[in-house]
C-alpha cells in the first residue's frame, strides 16, 4: 500500500492490487452491486451498468467438468472415448 499511496502523490495513475476478499468489501463495490451471491458461492457480478440493459448474475458459475462430455461430444468424439478420458482422468 506504500507504494501505491507514493506513486500516487508523485502523479503516477495506479491502483492497488486487490485480493477478492478486499475487493468485495470496498464501499463502491456494495453500493454498484457488483458481487453475485448464490448458494455458497460469492464471486463478481456485472461492474457496468447499462440503464436500458443492466444486466445481472441469476446462475453460479458451473463446477469444473460441469459440462466436459457436452463439450467433448461437440468436437466429435464418442462416448467411448470421452469415457477412457474420464477413466485416465485427463478430464473431470
């Protein structure tokens, strides 16, 4: 934080690196609504806010491998070898 407030004073355009937790609790942050709440997850939410069309956060992100057999079906692949993918654990 030093460094920051040092090269702010000197004129440098800067900002502090932020970890999630910091960046979540900052004022702006609440008041824009810009963290997305779900069921045990918490993670950012739409920052710009378009007056006609806002936008807004209604899913949790999916969990790794959520979706891997739907995607590696798109490309092609059939089931048995999506399977010796799971069993060899190159995918989740």
């Amino acid at each position: 934080m030093q460094l920051f407030q040092r090269l702010m004073s000197v004129g440098v355009s800067c900002a502090p690196v932020l970890t999630v937790e910091e960046a979540h609790a900052l004022d702006h942050t609440t008041t824009l609504e810009m963290v997305a709440e779900f069921e045990g997850y918490r993670g950012p939410g739409i920052a710009i806010k378009l007056d006609r069309t806002p936008g807004s956060v209604r899913l949790p992100p999916p969990g790794i491998g959520a979706h891997s057999r739907e995607i590696l079906g798109r490309f092609g692949m059939d089931d048995q070898k999506i399977e010796a993918f799971f069993q060899s654990a190159i995918v989740k």
